[in-house]
C-alpha cells in the first residue's frame, strides 16, 4: 500500500472503531445480547491491532507506505531538480559562449590593429609610355581622335611623317606593351593567389560554421531535453501538465514549438517547486514523528484492552467455577473476586489517556460495579430458614462476556447440580431473585 493509501485506511478503521465503541456502550447496558457484545469487543480489539499496524507501516524504514521512504523520495526529487537547474544554467552559458554576434561587432575595431602584409610590385611600362606622349603629344594620340587614321594619301604620308621618329615610337609602345603584358601577369597571379586564398577561406568558414552549428543543435539538444525532463517532474509533483508526447525525434522536437513553456512561466513552477518539495518533508518528518508516538500510544491501547480482558474473562471463568463447585457459595466472597479485578482495572484506566479505553474500559469497569453493588446488596438480606429449599430465584449478571451475561436458572442449578451453558460470561450482577 501506498502511504496516501494507508493514510486513507486508518482514517476509515479509526471512523470505524468510533462506532463500534458507541454500540458496545448500547450493549452493555441497554441490549441484551452476549454473543453481539463478545464480537464487540473482539472487532475493538481487531481494529486496535489494524491501527498498530498501519502505524508500523508508516514509521518503518523499507515499504511503499513508508513515510521515511516518501521523504526519502521527494529528497531524490529535490536533488533531481536542482542538478537539472544547474545542467540547464551550464547549457544556456555554452550556448551563450558559441554565439559570435559580439564578436562579429567588435570586428571592425580589431582590424585596426591587425598587422599588415605589404608586397612589393615595380612597373617600368609607365617610363616608356610616358617617354611616348612626350614625343607624340596626347592630342595626336587616339585618346582624343579614337581610331582614325594619322594621314589619308601617300603624298601627304612622304611629306609629314619623320621615319625615325616613327620607328622609335613604336619601338617605345612595342617595350611599353611588353612591360605592361609582363606586369598584368604579375598581377593576375597575386590576383589568383587571392582568389585560391578566397576560396580555401569560404570552404573553411563553411567547416567551421558547421562545426558550431552542430555544436549548437547539440546543445539545443541537451537544453530541451533538460526541459523535458523538469516537464516530468513537475508532472509528477501536479504542479504541471505532462509534455511528454512519445515522440523523441530531434526534428519533431524543434517543429512542436507550441508545447515548449515559456521560460518565465517554467521557471516559476520550478521555483515554486522547490518550496513545496521542502515543505512537504517538512509536514512529512512532522507527521512521521507524530505516527511514531500515535503507534507508541496505539500499542499500549491494544496491550491495556487485551489486559483488562484477559482479567475480565478470568474473573468471568473464576466465577463460574466458584458456582459450579458450590452452587451456595456466599455473595459476600463472589464480591471480593470482582471489586478486586475493579480496583486493578480502575488503577489501569486512570494510567492511561486513551479515550478509546476511557469510554470502552470505564463502561465495562461500570457493569462489574453494579454487578457488585448488587451481590453486596443481596448479601445484607436474610437468608431462607427452611432447610433444603431449593432457590428458585436466579443469579442474573446479564451481558456475555465482561460486562454483560447471565447466571440464571437456565445455566444454573442449586440443588440438583450446577451446570454452566458453554460460552456464557460473568460481569454484572443485576438481579438475584427468591423462590417464593
């Protein structure tokens, strides 16, 4: 049984043992049934020892229903909580470690202080070029006459043109054309350094990038499984709905956006988590201190009831053995017999504040008094003077069992033999009649 479970049957048994008192009183006094009161007692006696039981269950080590395994359960739950905070708080700063928007804002002011590779690059082109337009002047060049001709006839060609000067301006454009065609080549191989230089860097960034962006989805992981795993406990504790669909796929995950909490919302069931965890073991290490003494209380209603009824139905025996074996034995010495097992059931009753025993106890203690009071109002009569008269009167102690049962003409016969029915019992002397 579970301690809930255990809880809810000693309340019932304890509900039920009220009832029981309230119609062993009934019975004792007002209805006259020996067998009903016998079995009275007996389910007195049985739920005394239920509840001593349940209290055991509840006060040991080891069970379902044990209160020190239930603390020991919401302590797991407690310690559980707080190493999934502490995994939560070293996931949400690993992610915060991977994320580089900082780092790419203060980019800009690091490339100031980056050191600088300079190369080193000589034209000789650009002194023959300009040792061309110097000859030639650059009105006459095809910057400003594109691509027209220099003369339209032979005639004017013969007359104008200095055929040295030509010749050593195209040998100058020739070493100018040569220079910059070497020159470009120069510069289209550190073009083509760059450009590998470029492409080695994007496919890098690419490795990288995705190097972080697994190391994230990792963490995003982790993280959501950390909330996952608060969902259950807090679930279990009722303080929220289980989130827990069956469906465990990383892809799944990130697509049911809508049943993620909130983080605010989450961290105020965890906090109040937390206080209700602690104030349970709290009301829980109170209760199984009180369980404890109400088992220590318990045992000694048992033990004091099953006492006084030992003493009760020994007295019940005593009594029927002292009329068996004479049926003309004095009231005044069957009246000793029951004010002594009174007086030694009274010193018990007043040891004891157990108002189970006060009612049940003090009312049979009450049956055997009037019980005596009888037998020492009897005995103060005069007794018969005719010899040999047979009492045709009964000594009635009604009940069965301690208080009530009957001794009586049915059950016993003076002068022709005494006879006890079986399972009859002796507390409360109630009538003694005389033979007319």
């Amino acid at each position: 049984m579970l301690m809930d479970e255990i809880l809810i049957e000693r309340a019932k048994i304890k509900e039920f043992l009220d009832t029981i008192v309230q119609a062993h009183k009934r019975y004792l006094f007002d209805i006259q049934d020996p067998q009903t009161l016998d079995k009275l007692r007996k389910d007195i006696r049985i739920c005394l020892y239920d509840i001593c039981k349940l209290n055991a269950m509840l006060t040991s080590n080891e069970g379902d229903g044990s209160i020190k395994q239930e603390i020991d359960r919401l302590a797991k739950q407690a310690r559980k909580l707080e190493k999934l905070d502490q995994r939560e708080f070293s996931i949400e700063a690993s992610l915060q470690e991977w994320h580089f928007e900082k780092q790419d804002e203060d980019q800009d002011a690091v490339e100031d202080n980056v050191e600088t590779e300079t190369f080193s690059f000589q034209t000789r082109y650009r002194h023959f070029l300009n040792q061309y337009l110097s000859r030639v002047g650059i009105s006459t060049t095809s910057v400003v006459n594109g691509n027209e001709p220099l003369a339209n006839s032979e005639k004017e060609i013969d007359a104008t043109v200095d055929k040295n000067s030509t010749i050593q301006n195209v040998s100058m454009l020739r070493t100018s054309q040569t220079q910059v065609q070497r020159e470009m080549s120069q510069l289209e191989s550190l073009l083509s350094a760059f450009k590998k230089d470029e492409k080695f860097i994007k496919q890098e960034l690419q490795r990288r990038q995705n190097e972080i962006d697994s190391v994230v989805v990792a963490l995003s992981s982790n993280l959501s499984n950390v909330h996952r795993s608060q969902d259950k406990l807090l679930a279990k504790l009722g303080i929220a709905d289980d989130f827990d669909r069956g469906d465990s796929s990383l892809l799944s995950r990130f697509n049911k956006i809508d049943l993620e909490k909130s983080s605010h919302q989450r961290a105020d069931q965890l906090s109040y988590a937390k206080e209700y965890l602690a104030a349970r073991q709290d009301v829980l290490n109170a209760n199984l201190k009180m369980c404890k003494e109400d088992l220590s209380f318990a045992e000694s209603t048992r033990n004091i009831w099953d006492d006084s009824l030992n003493k009760i139905n020994s007295l019940e025996r005593l009594l029927k053995n002292m009329l068996m074996e004479n049926s003309n034995t004095p009231p005044q010495i069957l009246s000793q017999e029951i004010y002594k097992v009174v007086t030694e059931l009274q010193e018990t009753l007043s040891s004891t504040a157990s108002d189970i025993l006060d009612s049940c106890l003090g009312n049979e203690i009450e049956i055997l008094k009037r019980a005596n009071e009888e037998l020492i109002s009897r005995s103060s009569e005069t007794p018969s003077s005719k010899p040999q008269k047979e009492l045709g009167g009964s000594l009635s102690i009604t009940g069965s069992s301690p208080p009530k049962i009957g001794l009586n003409r049915e059950n016993i016969t003076y002068l022709n033999g005494s006879s006890l029915q079986p399972g009859t019992s002796i507390v409360n002397l109630d009538k003694m009649q005389k033979r007319e």
